[in-house]
C-alpha cells in the first residue's frame, strides 16, 4: 500500500483538477462573467492557501522584492489566462476547453528555447506538430465542432495556455526568490484578487455573495477549495515522489476534465474531437521535457488545471525543501 500511495494520490489530483472546466463551464451558466469569478476564486483561494501554508509551518510574510513576483504570477497565472478561459467557456463545450488547455507544453517549448532554458530537439519539435495538428484538426473541418461558429472561440481558449507556458519559463529562467510554492500561490492570489476587485466594481461584473446560492456560485467554491487542495495534494507528491512522477498529472487532469464533462454536463464529442485528444496526448508525450522544473496548469495544470481556476507554477527545488 505505502508504494501505491503516489499513484492514487497523483489520480486524486488529477480527478480534482480536472473538475475545473466543468466547474467553470457552471459558473459562466447563468450570467456570471470572468472578472467577477476570479475575483471570489483568487479571494477564497489566497485563504485556503494561506491556511495550508500556516498549517505546513511556513511564514506568510513578503518582502518588497517579493512583489513584482508576486504580480506577475498573479497576472500571468491566473487573471490574464482567466479572462480567456471564462470567456471561451461561455461559447465552447467544457471538455474540449480541457485539450486546449493541454497544450502548454506545445507553447512552453519555443518559449523555452527563446528564454534559452532549453536546447533543440528533434523529438519535441515532432510534439510540437503533433500538437498544433490537434487545433487543426478542431479548427479547420469546422463541420466536426457542435456547434457552427465554434472554432474562432479556440484561439481565445488558447491565450490560456500561452500565458501558462509564459509564466512557467519566466519563473523557471529567474527562478521564485526562494518562496515555497503553496506560499507563493496564496501571496499572489490575494494580490490578484486586489487586482481583480476594481475591474469588477468598473465592469459591473461583481457577484454579491448573500444568500441564497444558486449553482454558478456553488462552483465558484468548489473550484477555489479544489484548486487548493489540488495543489497541495500535487506538492506532497512532488515532495515524496519527485517532480518528474508528478508532471504525469497533466494527462490526468485532461482525461478527466472530459470524464466530468460527460458525466456531469452530458457533453457528446465528434470523431475529431476524440482524434485531437490522442493527438494531443502524443505531443505531450513527445515534448514533455525531463528538467528540474515543470509547469503546473488547469487543467497542466495542462495544469489545470489550472485551467482557469488553476494557477500554473514552475515547481523547481524548493518543492523538495
């Protein structure tokens, strides 16, 4: 049982990060809009990390320096990939915003070879193809979408995992200034929320939370608890079985997000859907690298989770500290 631990504990992430997109797909159901959203999940998440922070014995205090970090996390990792993500989520189905979001690795690669944190290779290259070959396959016979008019919404789900792919090299190449990981992500998740509470007092898209609760912001909650205990569930992992064991969550996180979305929204796919998945998976197999550090997304978090509700992180060395 002790050696089975990593493998059902990496499945229980990966079954929880992948309930994002259904979730987000719930929250924008009934009216409920991006800045208004991430504003309560980055509000309840900088808490519920903050208290797994205190409770693992870690300090919650920042330095000046720590802040442009902190802003940039909080901008690249969730505020910016969120906008995008809700706003696809309106307009496309749950699961196929969850292979999307499984192509960071496909934008990590180029950038890591223009931040020159990685080297060319042949193999990855091929990933790379594979990967862009999965958004064709969706994009260009529109025909195999549900819906017409589905496929100009894919470049806007897409943005996510740009900037998920960006915040990962940025970290990965200067690193994170010494700050644990679950530290890090609840310090820059209460400064995104301060970020994200004017825009949506300006845009009128705040969500007042009294009573009573419908199911768009049950989801809310859900997503920001689950995205908490995710992540700390995907740091003892690390922490126990190493990072490049725990990196195999991405595929988890993707095979489940269409799980739930089938289960729980009844979400039907096209024979190209399923063929940009096996394609997908491919190139993520292909380019997945084997460094010290690895991006968590949504989904990677194609943490993942991510996805919106998750924040991607470069989990370096201080994760086994």
């Amino acid at each position: 049982m002790r050696r089975a631990w990593p493998f059902l504990a990496l499945i229980g992430v990966g079954a929880l990060w992948g309930a994002g997109q259904p979730l987000a797909k719930t929250a924008v159901s009934e009216g409920y809009r991006h800045v208004g959203i991430l504003f309560w999940q980055l509000a309840l998440g900088a808490l519920l990390l903050g208290a797994v922070t205190l409770l693992r014995g870690r300090s919650l205090r920042f330095s000046r320096g720590d802040l442009p970090l902190l802003l940039f996390v909080a901008l690249a990792g969730t505020v910016l990939p969120g906008i995008s993500s809700y706003t696809a989520a309106v307009h496309l189905p749950s699961g196929l915003i969850s292979i999307l979001l499984s192509a960071v690795p496909m934008f990590t690669f180029p950038l890591a070879l223009a931040l020159g944190n990685d080297r060319f290779s042949w193999r990855r290259l091929a990933g790379l193809l594979l990967g862009l070959g999965a958004v064709a396959l969706l994009v260009l016979p529109e025909a195999s979408l549900p819906e017409p008019g589905m496929a100009r919404w894919i470049p806007v789900a897409l943005i996510s995992s740009a900037f998920y792919a960006l915040e990962g090299n940025v970290v990965g190449r200067w690193g994170t200034r010494g700050l644990d990981p679950v530290k890090l992500l609840a310090g820059s998740s209460a400064l995104g929320a301060m970020v994200a509470l004017p825009l949506a007092l300006a845009t009128g898209q705040f969500i007042d939370p009294s009573l009573p609760w419908g199911a768009p912001d049950l989801a809310i909650l859900a997503s920001a608890a689950i995205h908490a205990l995710a992540y700390a569930g995907y740091v003892a992992v690390v922490t126990s079985a190493g990072a490049v064991f725990a990196v195999q969550v991405s595929y988890l996180v993707t095979l489940f997000g269409l799980c739930w979305a089938m289960l729980f929204l009844g979400e039907s796919y096209t024979g190209a859907i399923w063929g940009a998945l096996l394609m997908m998976l491919a190139g993520m197999a292909l380019v997945q690298p084997r460094p010290r550090g690895f991006l968590v997304s949504a989904d990677t978090c194609a943490k993942n989770g991510s996805a919106p509700s998750k924040v991607g992180l470069a989990v370096t060395g201080d994760l086994q500290a």
